[in-house]
C-alpha cells in the first residue's frame, strides 16, 4: 500500500504533466500563472488560498489567485513572502501563528508555503503563496514539486 508522502509524489508527477501541455496554449504569463493557480487550487489536498503575489519595488501585489480575498498588498519585509524573496528561497511554515510578522490576510489560514520566481536573469519577480487551513500542510515534497511547476512558468 502506497503512504501518504508516496501519494502526494505521485500527485504532483500528474500535475506537471498536465500543466505542462495547458501551458503550451500561451505565452502571457498571466495566463500561465492563472492556469497554474486554477489546477492546484482544486487538486491538492488542503490548499486553502492560492495565488502569486508580484514583486513592485518594496511592495508585494496580489496577481492571479484563488480562495477568499487575499491582501492587495504586502507591506516590505513582513510575513512569508517577503521572507522567501529576501532568503531567495522557498519557505515552508508549519504554524504562521509562530512566524514572526506573518500577515494575517484571513484568520483561517494555519500553515503556508511561499516559492519564489525568477526571471531570465535570476531576479525574483514574483512568489506563489499557498495557505492551509491545517497545520503542517507542506513539507519538502510540496516544495520540490511547487518549484517545478513554478519553474515552467516561463514562456
């Protein structure tokens, strides 16, 4: 019998594959982000709000999401995302009620996980935030499979 983590793998595997061919219908990377939010939104278990939030000098603007309604904007260096563009990195938190200056854009919201993206030249010039309604929601094979999506994003 296949365990949970196994599962999850095998999941993020389909996604690829099916995001892969949906990309191929445009090169506007809002297009491309909206499909990428749409399928992960309603195929991943748990995933509560998701969406990209666009890097504007010292400020993060929502982009393309899905879920209740998120912040406009994020004010510089608070919160998780903010957290993974200036680590450069993604950021998986567990509980966000013991991160310190999260954003609380919906109290529901228990766990997160934020992936940076990148242009040609290596700049970060957005993130995908995911939040969980449950604790512990994501862990190391959401984020390997989170930034390969993410990494195909890039007409």
């Amino acid at each position: 019998m296949m365990d949970a983590k196994e599962k999850k793998k095998r999941r993020y595997n389909r996604l690829e594959e099916q995001i892969r061919v949906l990309l191929q219908k445009s090169d506007d990377i809002i297009a491309r982000m909206a499909t990428v939010i749409a399928i992960l939104h309603h195929k991943m278990d748990g995933f509560f709000w998701t969406g990209f939030y666009f890097v504007r000098g010292r400020k993060l603007v929502v982009g393309p999401y899905q879920g209740p309604v998120a912040c406009q904007e994020l004010e510089y260096g608070k919160g998780v995302c903010w957290a993974s563009v200036l680590q450069k990195k993604t950021v998986v938190v567990e509980n966000v009620h013991e991160f310190p200056g999260h954003i609380a854009c919906d109290a529901r919201s228990k766990s997160e996980i934020v992936v940076p993206l990148n242009d040609r030249n290596g700049n970060i010039f957005a993130v995908l935030d995911v939040d969980s309604s449950r604790y512990g929601n994501f862990d190391e094979i959401d984020a390997a499979g989170l930034e390969k999506i993410v990494g195909m994003l890039l007409p």
